[in-house]
C-alpha cells in the first residue's frame, strides 16, 4: 500500500440534524511546523483540493478518526459533499443513520469531536525557503479520505495501530538543492539564463521582489510556470476574451489531439412489414489539434518591482494574459492554421448570409436563423466594435433600438434578439458578425507545458530591468460548423 499523509486542522465542525459541515483545511495557509528530524511549513497550494476532488478514482468517505471501517458517509452515495472555495475544502456529510453513526453525532455535537482530518498523497510539491524558514507547497495531491478527530494533536502510533501505512517523516531538500542553478543556453540568446520556478502564485511574487529565489532548474534550462499561474492566466484570459472563454477547453498533454466530428449523412426513415431498415454507416470526419506556440513578453523595471505597492505578481499576470488573450482571440476567429488556429469564419462548412449592405436587421435575423435551433441556448453574437457602434444606433419603427440592454448569467450585457452581444477587435470588415453556441462549435486544446522564464542578459542588467517571457502550446479549430453563422459583407 502507498503511503499516505495525514493533517488535521483545528476549524471546527458544525451540525445540524444529521448533518455536520466545515472546513477541513484552508488553502494557502502555513501549517504549524511539521517533521521530527527537519523541521517545515506546509501550505495546500488553491485548486488542488478542487482538482482531487474532480480527478478522483475511487469514493473518498467520511471516517471517524481515519479508521477505514468506521465510515460515517460517502461520496459513493453522495452523503458526503466536498467541494474547494475561497478559503479552503469544505465538507458537508449526512451521516448514515446506524447505530454507529448516531452515536458519533451525539460526540460531535457535544462538542467533544469538534475537528477535521485528512489523508492525502502528495503528487506534485515543491519547496523554498523564506525569512529561514523551509516552506513545502503541495500543488498536487491525491485526497484519500476526511475524518473527524478529538484532537488535531492525534497521535501517530493510534493511526498506525488501524493499518495506515503512514508517512511518518519527509525528506527536506537541503539548501544547496533549493538554490538557483543557471544553465547557459545554446541558441541565439547563448548569454541567456533562464530559471525554472517552481511553486504557488505567491511564490511567484516573491520571486519577482528578490524575496525567494527560484527552487531549481531543468538540465537544459527549461523553465516551467507554476501550474497555479498556469491556471490563472487561463482564467484572466477568458475574463478578457469573451470568446476564448465560450469555446470548449481540451487537455492534453503530449502529442496531436485528435477530435472526431459526425459526418451528418445517416438519416432514418419509416418502412414496410417485412422490410428491412435502411442501414447506413456512421461515418466520421476528424480534425487534429497540434501544438502552436503563443506567448507575450513584459519588461519590469526592478524600481517597479521594488517599490510597487501593488501586487506585482497579479500585475503580470494580468498583463500577459491581456497580451495572449487578444492574440487567441483573434486567431480563432479569423485565423488561417498553419501557425495559427483554424479561425471561425474560414471554415468553409459554417453557414454564411451574404449581404451588400452591412447594416441591414433583416440579414442579422437571418443570421439568427441560420443555425438550427437546438444550438440557440448559450449562442451570443460576436461583432466587430465599429460595426456593433453602428448597430447600436439602429431603431426599429417605434423608435425603440434594437440593441437592448439584459441580464445574462447575472450581468446586465447588451442583447440583440434576446442573444449576448460580444465586443471584440479581430473581426474584419468583410466578416464583421459571427452567431452561434461557440461551445458547441468551437474547442481548444490548451497544452499542460505553459511556461514562463526570466531572462537575464547584460541588456536587462543595464537597464536596471527583468524581461519576463510567457508561452503556451495551444490549438483551436471548429468541431461543430453546425452551431456558428457568420455575416459576410460583398462590396458593391
């Protein structure tokens, strides 16, 4: 059996009827100091609660002091919900109503069991050392069960003595190997060094500020991003691009992806006794999803980062993933493949209303229209900011304007026909509207190896500055031309 780590957290359980709720553990917080032969801090990195939870393989239950055969619910039978917000991993359980079980409520809403445990199997970690102090970062992790406990201060041989094959110490990396190697780089820029950086967002800003150093480098002198930046540029990309947040988002992690797509040929039909029905083959088309580098550059001056009271790490990564989203944005509406994605209104397959006078209402219905309507819940418009300026000015004959203002999802957000209207600068004058369920019609991969290096050369010392460099494999293409229409203006 793999050995699995414990941790217990002093928030206390609350309870009603037979049900009780709290918070198990709170991200991002330092844990009191843990290892018997090396003393360190331990923080569970925010997602990686959330990413256990969606990624688990088997039921996690809910124990009464991590006794395997003391189970008091589920995720099997959904009397235990676990789910990861702001501050942490919340559980709410329904207590089966056994003999057992009612017995243990009674304990914990006396009071005398009032904490949280859990056990879990780091995957993923990293470590650093701030102020003289050794701080782990567990960013992966693979959640094995919850448990409520007298005390946090529980006792190590009790757990051993019910068959948990414990991880009783761990192996802190001695300063040599939590100190910055640079590695020269064989390439255009051979006086570059590059530094991989491992660990959370904050780490990450610390980092930028001098405060912590970089933990390691890869033997080529790759650098990787944390996977939490890595995940909330993602997140601050779909918050700047409307339209790369609508798409379907696809994972992988090494190699093409390939995604099928019905050939929709294969119809049915009524037939007499004793004969036989039609049988048509289901045929396939497929598109591949590939590897296409993008990526954004932004110099920091080291006054910047030494003086900016604000937080310098969101800072950048605003600012990169303002610079990327606009990039994919546009390619995946108007891009031609090659480097680029398969762009939405160079699909040959997708619907297309022809008009020579742009703004003409009855054309945008016909848009509405063109694509069937099993495809119209979740559909927006997309339009070109000159072109929509203009339809916003549009009033029908009871001088009422056709662009409206409604409520979508809980933001107010203009509506043409009763469909989000969408903002965007990469549409052209020729194709100034797209219509249509982008989540339906559009996916796109987005590789595992996003990365950001920091790049030290003469030119940057000089300038006093630190050039930092984001890049992301992705791929984007049209699965579904079904559920997307676009507008194409003929010049006279």
């Amino acid at each position: 059996m793999e050995k699995i780590e414990i941790r217990a957290s002093e928030v206390e359980l609350q309870s009603d009827g037979m049900k009780v709720s709290g918070y198990v553990n709170l991200t991002n917080q330092l844990s009191e100091p843990l290892g018997s032969v090396k003393k360190f801090r331990e923080k569970i990195a925010k997602g990686a609660f959330q990413r256990a939870i969606d990624n688990a393989k088997r039921d996690i239950d809910f124990l009464l002091g991590h006794d395997s055969k003391a189970i008091l619910a589920s995720t099997r039978n959904n009397s235990l919900t676990l789910r990861e917000d702001s501050e942490g991993l919340f559980m709410s359980a329904n207590i089966e109503p056994t003999t057992f079980g009612e017995d243990t409520f009674k304990l914990i809403k006396s009071g005398i069991l009032k904490n949280c445990s859990f056990g879990f199997r780091s995957l993923k970690d990293s470590w650093s050392q701030v102020n003289g102090e050794v701080i782990r970062t567990v960013s992966e992790m693979e959640l094995v069960e919850v448990s409520v406990v007298r005390d946090p201060a529980y006792s190590q041989s009790t757990i051993a003595a019910r068959g948990i094959d414990l991880v009783t110490d761990l192996e802190v990396p001695s300063m040599e190997q939590m100190q910055v190697n640079k590695t020269e780089i064989s390439n255009k820029r051979e006086s570059n060094k590059m530094m991989k950086m491992n660990g959370t967002y904050n780490d990450f800003e610390q980092i930028l500020r001098g405060e912590v150093r970089a933990l390691q480098t890869t033997a080529d002198g790759g650098a990787v991003i944390p996977e939490q930046v890595h995940d909330e540029i993602i997140k601050k990309m779909e918050e700047t691009s409307p339209v790369f947040a609508l798409a379907r988002k696809l994972n992988s992690v090494a190699g093409t992806l390939r995604v099928t797509r019905e050939d929709d040929s294969v119809q049915g039909g009524f037939v007499g006794e004793g004969e036989n029905i039609l049988e048509q083959a289901i045929a396939f088309k497929h598109v591949d999803l590939k590897q296409k580098r993008v990526g954004a550059a932004v110099t920091l001056s080291n006054q910047l980062i030494n003086d900016s009271a604000v937080d310098i790490g969101e800072y950048t990564k605003d600012l990169l993933a303002r610079r990327v989203a606009k990039s994919v944005e546009k390619s995946m509406l108007v891009g031609n493949g090659g480097v680029e994605f398969a762009g939405l209104v160079n699909d040959e397959e997708i619907a297309n209303v022809e008009t020579t006078e742009a703004l003409n209402m009855d054309k945008l219905q016909d848009l509405y229209l063109a694509i069937h309507p099993s495809f119209l819940t979740n559909s927006a418009f997309i339009m070109q900011r000159d072109f929509f300026n203009e339809v916003a000015k549009l009033k029908d004959n009871n001088a009422h304007y056709f662009l409206q203002m409604g409520v979508v999802n809980g933001k107010i957000q203009h509506t043409l026909f009763g469909m989000p209207v969408h903002i965007t600068d990469a549409l052209t004058d020729e194709n100034p509207v797209v219509f249509g369920n982008i989540l339906e019609a559009y996916s796109v991969m987005i590789k595992t190896e996003a990365g950001i290096q920091e790049i030290v050369d003469s030119q940057q010392a000089l300038r006093g500055s630190k050039l930092f460099v984001f890049d992301a494999y992705m791929d984007g293409v049209v699965v579904n031309p079904q559920a997307v229409a676009k507008l194409t203006v003929n010049a006279d």
